[in-house]
C-alpha cells in the first residue's frame, strides 16, 4: 500500500477533489450570489443579471466536464 492515502491514489484523491470540491465551492458561490442579491434588494432582472454574469465563469468549467465525459477523455 506504498503511495496511498487510506486506501486511495493520488490520482483518484485529485479527481474527487476537482469533481466534488470545485462542485461545492460552485455551489457555494451560488448562494453567495444570492445573498448578495438579496441583501441589495435587487428586482428579479437585477437577480438575473447578477446570477448570469457573476456565475456565467462556471459554464465554462462545467461544459468542459460534460465534453470530457462525452468524449471519454
């Protein structure tokens, strides 16, 4: 078991980490996001706006990990 962490490679510890970790920090943001929106009283297309363009960065990370999983990479 040389090279392992509880039973995992270091290999499999990055991949849970970029999937779940970055998942729940997206989530995070998320609601981040609306709490400000919320705090500033925004009408719902402030809200919008906020959620398209403050959240629109992870689109790109998301649609990376669909294409990656598409094409088997």
């Amino acid at each position: 078991m040389s090279g392992t962490f509880f039973g995992y490679t270091q290999e499999q510890i990055t991949h849970l980490a970029v999937t779940w970790g970055a998942a729940a920090f997206m989530l995070y943001m998320l609601f981040i996001v609306g709490e400000n929106a919320w705090k500033s009283k925004a009408s719902k297309r402030g809200t919008l706006a906020l959620f398209f363009l403050l959240a629109f960065g992870m689109v790109g990370f998301v649609a990376k990990t669909i294409t990656e999983k598409i094409m088997g990479i």
